[in-house]
C-alpha cells in the first residue's frame, strides 16, 4: 500500500499550537484588548468587556480560594447558559480546579452519579431550570454525597451560599495569592470532566486538559476565519463541548464575541440575537437550524451579518445545509466531527470548500491532528474509499476516563490512537464520511445516547422482563429511541406508561418515543442479538421507511 493509498492523514498548519494554560491565555487577550467586548448574556441583559471579565473571573477564582479549594479540586457546574457559567469556566481553570460539567437535563439519579463519581466537593448550580428544581433534587441526593462540602446557589433557593456572598469571599484573599497558584498550573493539568453516556451502563468522565481544549477550540475557530471583534451567537448549551470549548474559548482565544441569546435554545431568540448583535456565525446542531428556518416570523429577521458557522452535533441534512447557505446567509458555514474524548472536533470542512464536499462530507482533518481507518478486526489501515474505524491521535486526545483506567485503555491504544468507534470513509482528497457506528450510540438532536444506559434503567421497571433499545431515524432530531421490550407473564405495558415511569429519573432525551412489545428478539445462532434486524422491523412497523433515506453527512 502506497504512502497515498492508505486512509490515514496529518493536518498541516502554519501555525504552532498554543502552549498556554486557560488562565494565562486569558490574561493576554484580555491585556491586549480591555475595551473590546467579551460576553453578552441578551436574556440577562448582561455585557462585559474583556477587562470587565477579566476582572469577573479574577474575583470567582479568589473567591474559590477563599472557600479552600485545592489544585485538582473538582467543582461541579449545574446549570443553563448564563454568564456565570461562563465566570466560573475560567476561574476554576485559573485555580487549577477541575470543572465537573453537569448536563441541564440530568434527573436526581444522573446528577447524584456525576458529582459522587468525580468527587466534586464545590458545586456551583441555579435554583431552578424550567420544570426542575435543582435545589430540591441536590437536597435528596446529598446525603448519598459524601465529598459535597458548599453548593453554591446563582439566584436564590435553597443552598450553602448565595452567589453575591460566594464572591464576597474573595476579599479574604489577594491578588498575589491567586497569581501564585495560577502560575504554578501546568498546561497539560486535567481542567475539566465531562461525563459520556457508557456502554455498561454508567456515564464515563473524559478528562481534558487546558492543552486539549484551548487549542482544539482555537482551531475551531481558526478554520472559519473569526477575527477579533467578530461576534458568534451561542445557543447550544455549555456544558456540551460545542458550549464552552468551540463557543466560549474560541471566541476568546481570537479575541472576539461570545452571545448567549437566551437560558436555552429559542429559535426566536437566536434570530433576534443574530440581527441585534450583528453575529458572522452561529453554532447549532441540525435541529437548531431547522427550528429557526421554520419558524413563521424567519423572514422578518435580518440575518445578512452571518457569513459562517458550525453545524454538528448529529448527521446533518444535506437539504438543511442546502437552506442555510441559501437562506441564513451562511456561505462558509462548517461542518465539524468529532467526539467529547477529542476535545472535540477532529475533522472540519473548510469555508472555501466547494458547497457539494460542505453539504456532503464532514470534511479533513484538523490541523495538528492525525487521523487514520483501520480495519476493526485486524486495526491496519485500509485503502482509500473503503469503511473502517476512525482513529484520532494528538494534542486533542483526552487525558482518559475519571478513576476508570480498564476504560481508558480499551478507548487509547499504546500508540495514543483514540478509538471513536465510528464508522468512516476517505476519499483521495482526505475528505472523510461517517457511514455507521460500531458501538450503539444513538445521536438524538446532538446528545450522544448509549442504549444500554437506558436498557439498564428500563430493567428496573416491574413489568419488564427483558429490554434491548435501539436508534431510529427522525427528520427533526436525526435518531429516535425506540424500545423493544419482553413483558413478564401476565403483565401489560403501554408507550406512556413506560414514558410515566422514566420521567423524572432519567433526562427527557432518553426517554423512549417508540416501544415494541415482543415475546423474542432476533438473534445468531449463537444467541447473539441483532440489532439490525430489529431496526428493519421497526422502520417498517413505524413507517419510518422515508426518514432512513434522508441523506446526510
């Protein structure tokens, strides 16, 4: 096999990575340009230039201090998009703390597992996010938290401290201690934990560094040409990486806007956080952008700012593409690729591409990065243009699972190769195709979903003797979670019963909109199940032959 032939590629780049910690790279972007705005919270009606945040995040991080905080210290954050979020993002990292990302929509049984698993002895967390009330739900689980010493409460209810008090305590500290303990940090420090749905059952932590995310965010960016002072509208949430690696730290790695339109994803609010702020991109995942395309007042909207973006999360529709260059003005937009253990975006189109390689492929490899398709029996490299697993290796590969090595070791080979478990293809030009999975992920508007998570939950219901879930496609969100189940003798369940029974312990997007009830599951013969086999079934007992043929990339 020639040097050519094989699907393995390198990005070159003209420029070197950046070999700073979080917290000193914020330092220099904000010395170089004080005036220049940072942040803008429009539901909060919050704005902070850079040196105002700069002078926000000093006085969150000496406040941290002051509550006795340690280097390595993990410090949980739960909550929806707000500018404290953001505060706290960059001052645990100039502490050295490690941030513990607590997704919005985890339910009382997720939240206890992330903050007893990762040790969290800080969480930092709102009073309440639409129907949930956070304070409440902390207060069941914290008897089972045994390293949870202060929660920190961001606007009122029920906690330890109130936000205003919290910063208060920065007084009992000095300048010069927190410009001790920051330069003490070292770039390649754990930073941060974000937890991913496991295939035995139980999240796993991936843990990034400062050297991960500062420059795979600063990549992200590079490769759509921001510019300092170019504004991006940030819906997507902040405790996914598309938030606060590829939104919040590319933005101030380049010296530009970060827009926060609202709490949560509101397509009247992104559109009118696009026209009001004058944004030149916007991030979203397919669903995001099919929102705000149908919406009825979309056309009164002036989005002719906008030039590009990033679309992923989950396949993405080529027609969608197609109408966000046509209608949101969005000639350069991106499409990227990757996963939470890449820190996260592996591969990106580019804003020159031609529209057909944008709508069609998830692009090349990014720079600094090394990618090859192997062959998942044998792990050699397999030519050009045939299927294989993606392998990742480079500055963007985690530090590996929280407290799980066995996992760590099955995901990062001795060569440093990170497994994705993801299907793809390359062609000759380097352009790479996400054709499948090996694992049973489930994509669901942008939430990366493992069935056997949810199948283990569904075991606990009464009536269930045995239970396989599986993906199905959706126009709206991409993949739908449909569940097969095998009812004990002389039991019945119906499809919202079974909803009634998840709602509340597991978040919203787990929860099952198809069930079938069966007395068997197609197997092997060697009693291995096939989960393509129940796939076909459902497409055709569901009706869902049209949506498996929307293409996408």
């Amino acid at each position: 096999m020639s040097p050519t032939s094989g699907s393995y590629v390198s990005g070159p780049s003209t420029e070197p990575l950046i070999g700073e910690t979080i917290g000193d790279n914020l330092d220099r972007v904000a010395g170089a340009q004080p005036d220049r705005i940072c942040l803008i919270s429009r539901h909060q009606q919050l704005r902070y230039t850079y040196g105002e945040f700069l002078d926000a995040v000093n006085q969150c991080a000496r406040a941290f201090l002051a509550l006795g905080v340690e280097r390595g210290d993990r410090v949980g954050i739960w909550s929806p998009n707000r500018a404290e979020w953001a505060i706290v993002q960059y001052a645990t990292a100039k502490i050295g703390a490690i941030l513990v990302n607590v997704n919005p929509a985890y339910r009382t049984s997720e939240v206890e597992y992330a903050l007893r698993h990762s040790g969290a002895s800080v969480l930092v967390t709102a009073a309440t996010f639409k129907r949930s009330n956070y304070a409440e739900m902390i207060a069941q689980v914290r008897p089972n938290l045994a390293d949870l010493g202060t929660v920190i409460v961001l606007d009122g209810g029920d906690g330890d401290v109130s936000w205003r008090r919290f910063l208060d305590g920065a007084a009992r500290t000095t300048p010069h201690d927190l410009r001790d303990r920051q330069g003490a940090l070292q770039f390649d420090d754990a930073i941060n934990i974000q937890y991913t749905s496991g295939t035995t059952g139980f999240p796993k932590g991936a843990t990034l560094s400062h050297h991960n995310i500062l420059n795979n965010a600063y990549c992200v960016t590079g490769v759509q040409g921001l510019q300092p002072g170019d504004r991006l509208c940030v819906p997507v949430p902040l405790y996914h990486c598309f938030g606060m690696v590829m939104g919040n730290l590319g933005c101030t790695t380049r010296g530009a806007t970060i827009v926060y339109p609202d709490d949560a994803f509101d397509p009247a609010a992104t559109l009118a956080a696009i026209q009001d702020e004058g944004c030149v991109a916007v991030y979203g995942v397919p669903t995001m952008f099919i929102a705000m395309l149908d919406h009825p007042d979309f056309a009164q909207y002036d989005l002719s700012s906008l030039r590009t973006g990033v679309m992923a999360g989950s396949p993405c529709p080529v027609e969608i593409m197609k109408r966000v260059v046509a209608d949101m003005h969005m000639e350069e937009v991106t499409i990227c690729y990757g996963m939470t253990e890449t820190s996260p975006v592996s591969f990106q189109s580019r804003t020159a591409d031609p529209l057909e390689r944008r709508v069609s492929t998830v692009g090349r490899v990014h720079p600094h990065v090394e990618c090859k398709i192997v062959d998942p029996e044998s792990g050699a490299v397999v030519p050009r243009g045939t299927p294989g697993e993606l392998c990742s290796r480079g500055y963007l590969v985690m530090l590996g699972y929280w407290n799980d090595a066995e996992a760590t070791r099955k995901a990062i080979d001795p060569a440093g190769w990170m497994h994705t478990g993801d299907l793809a293809v390359m062609d000759d030009d380097g352009y790479a195709n996400i054709v499948g999975r090996i694992k049973d992920m489930i994509i669901r508007g942008g939430e990366n979903i493992y069935p056997r998570e949810i199948e283990e939950f569904l075991y606990t219901h009464p009536a269930i003797a045995d239970v396989y879930v599986i993906g199905l496609p959706d126009q709206r969100y991409g993949e739908e979670i449909c569940a097969w189940v095998r009812l004990r003798e002389g039991r019945s369940l119906t499809l919202d019963e079974l909803r009634d029974f998840c709602q509340g312990k597991i978040a919203h997007y787990k929860i099952p909109r198809y069930m079938k009830v069966t007395d068997e599951f197609p197997m092997t013969v060697t009693g291995k199940i096939q989960k393509y086999k129940m796939r076909e079934r459902s497409l055709e007992e569901f009706g869902l032959q049209e949506a498996d043929k929307v293409g996408t990339a």
